[in-house]
C-alpha cells in the first residue's frame, strides 16, 4: 500500500490555521497501541450535502465594494469563494431585504406613510443592484457550484400591523400580496442572473427585534401562509426554489413540527432551517424522526464577542461543524461574511458580531476571523452532493464528521476537545492513518 492523506491543521495558539501539515502515509497495520480509534464507514451513508457559507448582507456587501478597492476586493473573494485558492464557500444565505446589518432599512417595496401597493407596481431590487448582486454574481463566478438561499427579516411595512418593517405583524389580508411578492423576488433575481435553490418564510420567527426589521410569526400562521398561499402561487408561477420553514433556534422544535404536522402545507415544504442561539443539535434529529421525507438545514450562526476567548470561540464553531453535520444537516452557515472594526454597518446600538472577515473602513485593511478558518474546515473539501457517512466520534473529547465526495475522495473533520493532545488512529478501511492533535485543535483529513 503506498498510499498518503493529506491533513489540514488548525491549532488554538492560532500559529497553524488551516495549514497544510507533510503528507501521512496509509499503513496496512495499525498504529501504536494507546491511540483513540475513528472507524469511518462509507457504506454507511446518511443526507447528502448542499454546501457551506455565510451571507452577503447589505453590510457586508457595503464593505467589499465601496470599501475595497478593486485588488483587494478580488483577492478576498478569491480567499473566500475559490475552492482551490481559497475556502471554496458553496452556499449563501441571501436576505431578502433589510436585516440589522445594512446601510440603511429598506424592503422592494417601500411606499410611503398610510400607502399601499397591493399591485405591487413599485416592486424593485434596484437596492441590490449596487452592490450586493455584483457580489453575489462574483461569488457565483469564482464558485458555480454555490447555491443560493433566500431569507426575509420582514415584509414591506405597509403589509404589517405596526405600518413598519420593526415590529409588527404581517396583516391577514396581506398574505396572498405577501406571496407574489417572494414570487417577485425569485424571478428578478433569477432575471439578475442568480438562480434561488431555496426560500424560508421568516427570519427567526419566534423574536420580535425593536431596532431592525422582523416579525412574530406562529407556526399556526407560517402553515397557513404557505399552504394557502406561498406554495400554490410558486406552483402557479412554475418556481422551483424550496420552501424551508422555520428558520429559528433548536430550542422550539415546536415550532416546525407545527407546520409539518399540517400535511396540506408539509406538502410544500422541502424542511426545516435552523439557527444555533438556543437548545441543541440532537433537535434537528427529533424532528428529522417524527417527518423523515423532510429535509434540515443549518442556517445561522455568528461568531461574535459573547464566546470568548479564541480557544472557547474556536471550539464553539468546530463542535457546530461537527454535531450539525451529524444531526441530518445539509448545509453549515454562519452569519455576515465581512463586518468592519466596530461589528458594522448596522442598526444596532450595540453589535457584537463578528463577520468571517474585518474589513476596516478607514484603512483598508483586511483581517481574517477566526470564523474563515472554522468554515475553511469544511467548505474547501467537502462538495456539494457529498454523503455524509459513518464515522466514529467521542463526545466532548474527540469528535469527527465524515463525508465521500462525488469523485470519490473521503473527507474525516476532527475536534480534539480536551486540553490534552490526541493520539488518533484512523480506520479508514482499506487501512490506518495516524495522527497527533494538539489540545484543542482540529484538523480535516482526505485521502
């Protein structure tokens, strides 16, 4: 046997990130004794996977072109999206519309005070113009294989009770004017040239934010939405792009089963998204048991200041990586994809998010988060389509997440999470490879 595998390493002292380590030989024997043992088994296959990113907000869109200048841009961009210069992201998460980090609040279909637009005659993306699709556009350039998620904080004011998008709920009457709108979105971005693979009916449903656009939405209300009204106008207009409900945290898993559980608007539903602020992994799982033919996506999370330091941080995202993939998750995504030295632009007060990049405003320059190097872990080798296949893994001490690639390459991802180092032997089953992960480290392992 005279085969190698290569192995990427990333070390909590932050001297290794993502680095590529000498070449590890597959021995036919096993390892030395005393070593943790990770069986992967790729006859054992589980969800395929759809890819791994973050989002172009208004923000971070703002800072890679107005901020940038034109080398700097194309380098980040390469950095991020290239799979073989860069992280190879394959998968955006797209607001539709204003989140809490934008140059300013706004939907495609703002009208003035006590207007209305059931019409929708002033429909317009011509926000979006300026520069996040050009960016999404380069993204698609860079990476074919991306796809495209779209997801909105809040409906155009005038279709909401508080007459605004903070706050608010979306009027009864406004349910069908709110369908042709999502119908609007899809075909002017697709005429844009940037095809949507899916759509969720509301960020974070269950909070009502009171500094940046979003809406309460109960699940008795999201059913409704998209049996009598979403799903049948996407049918009517021939839109492919799937409905994900949801799109909130673990600790309601409530929530989606009450729309799945309406099998007249489950038949429109592709799955659920999920975010990471509250509850745990395993309730992708519980809701993947009670509806099997429906699907899970994982679509938020940001790193940010409230997780420090690096090492807890660093450990935080790789154990995300890790226990989502294993929760039948198709997709791993954090949050803004650049933020400027002060966790802007926003509308918040107080914004203590981070972006995968810092792009500073006044100077220029540009520093890479932690947050790049944990989605690096997983978005530059596994593709999309990969199974996610059987692997070993030892809760809280060493765990692993396993993948076969459509070409035939496997893909281990490892977390040491003790503070001690790790000897690992890997079974890969036509032969061993061994390993030593420093405390707290991860590492991605392909042959």
């Amino acid at each position: 046997m005279n085969q190698q595998a290569s192995v990427w390493l990333s070390t909590v002292d932050q001297l290794q990130e993502l680095r590529l380590q000498q070449p590890v030989a597959i021995r036919e024997a096993a390892p030395d004794q005393g070593a943790i043992r990770i069986q992967v088994n790729p006859e054992v296959r589980y969800q395929t996977m759809d890819g791994f990113g973050a989002s172009f907000t208004d923000a971070s869109a703002y800072l890679m072109y107005r901020v940038l200048d034109e080398d700097s841009r194309r380098e980040v961009m390469t950095r991020l999206f290239d799979p073989e210069a860069g992280i190879g992201i394959s998968f955006l998460r797209q607001p539709m519309g204003a989140t809490d980090y934008t140059t300013e609040i706004y939907s495609y279909d703002d009208m003035p005070e006590g207007q209305e637009d059931f019409g929708l005659e002033h429909f317009s993306i011509d926000h979006d113009r300026a520069y996040v699709i050009p960016a999404v556009l380069e993204a698609l350039r860079l990476n074919p294989a991306i796809k495209v998620m779209a997801s909105p904080w809040s409906p155009p004011g005038w279709m909401k009770t508080s007459g605004h998008m903070v706050t608010g709920k979306l009027r009864p009457e406004c349910y069908g004017v709110y369908a042709q709108y999502f119908v609007k979105f899809v075909q002017a971005y697709e005429e844009a040239g940037i095809p949507i693979y899916a759509v969720s009916i509301q960020n974070e449903p269950g909070y009502e934010p009171k500094e940046y656009p979003g809406m309460l939405l109960t699940p008795q209300e999201e059913a409704t939405f998209i049996r009598d009204h979403l799903g049948p106008a996407f049918e009517a207009a021939g839109i492919q792009a799937k409905i994900l409900c949801y799109d909130h945290n673990w600790d309601v898993p409530q929530h989606p089963l009450g729309v799945l559980n309406v099998p007249e608007a489950a038949r429109y539903v592709a799955g659920v998204a999920w975010h990471v602020y509250g509850g745990e992994h395993e309730a992708m799982t519980q809701v993947k048991e009670a509806h099997p033919d429906k699907e899970a996506w994982f679509t938020e999370a940001s790193g940010g200041s409230w997780i420090p330091p690096f090492r807890t941080a660093f450990l935080d995202q790789m154990k995300h990586v890790i226990r989502t993939t294993r929760n039948w998750s198709k997709s791993v995504v954090w949050w803004n994809l650049a933020l400027d030295e002060h966790n802007g632009p926003t509308v918040l007060s107080n914004s203590t998010c981070r972006g995968l990049v810092q792009i500073h405003q006044t100077t220029g320059s540009v520093k890479y988060e932690l947050d790049y190097y944990t989605m690096g872990h997983i978005s530059k080798f596994v593709e999309p389509g990969a199974y996610r296949i059987g692997s070993t893994t030892f809760r809280d001490e060493l765990e692993s997440t396993a993948f076969l690639n459509p070409d035939g390459t496997t893909v281990l991802i490892l977390s040491n999470r003790t503070e001690a180092e790790q000897l690992v032997e890997i079974d890969t089953g036509r032969g061993f490879i061994g390993l030593t992960l420093p405390d707290g480290a991860a590492a991605t392992v392909t042959w």
